[in-house]
C-alpha cells in the first residue's frame, strides 16, 4: 500500500495498468488527447505488481483493479470514473486544479 501512495503522489495524473488491458490503454489515450503527461506504472512489468494490484482493489473494493487513476494523488477511481468526470465536464477542471494542465 505504501508504494502505490508513494508512486500516486509523485505526479499529477498516476495510472496503474496493465499492458494487456484495453480500458487502461483507452484512459491513458483521453488523457493524452486532452494533453497530460501522465505517469503509467504497468503493474504486469512490475517485480511488486502483484502486491500492488492487491492494494489497489483493496482501495478500489473491487477487482480488476485495473486502470486506477490518480489525480493530484487522490484516488479518482478506474474507467467509469474518468468517463464520467469527462462527460460531466468535471475531468478537465481536476486536471487544472492538480497541475496536470494550463489551458
């Protein structure tokens, strides 16, 4: 658990994926297209993935526990989240607000 927080805090937009996972892929491209730089920690290629995919779903309740998204080193949550923040136009101002955006 200590290590998921440590990595969510570095940057402003954290993403736990997988390589093989579709929705992880589709999160990372949105949040490319709208122009954020943000940090992917495959958990696949990751020696301590497996620990940390445990933390997550424990945080998540749920499994996968992948994509996780973190903003500003808060747990927003996985896909449906992101989707629904964009579609709300929520998603960009969070981005503003954790420093991930300008515009």
């Amino acid at each position: 658990m200590d290590t998921v927080t440590k990595l969510a805090s570095q940057r402003a937009v954290v993403v736990f994926s997988k390589s093989s996972c579709c929705m992880s892929h589709t999160v990372t491209r949105l949040f490319i297209d709208l122009g954020v730089n943000p940090t992917v920690h495959e958990l696949d290629e990751n020696p301590r993935g497996k620990e940390m995919e445990q933390a997550l779903a424990k945080l998540l309740g749920r499994t996968p526990a992948v994509p996780a998204v973190y903003i500003g080193g808060k747990l927003v949550g996985s896909t449906d989240n992101i989707m629904s923040l964009h579609m709300s136009g929520n998603l960009v101002p969070m981005l503003r607000n954790a420093g991930a955006i300008w515009l």
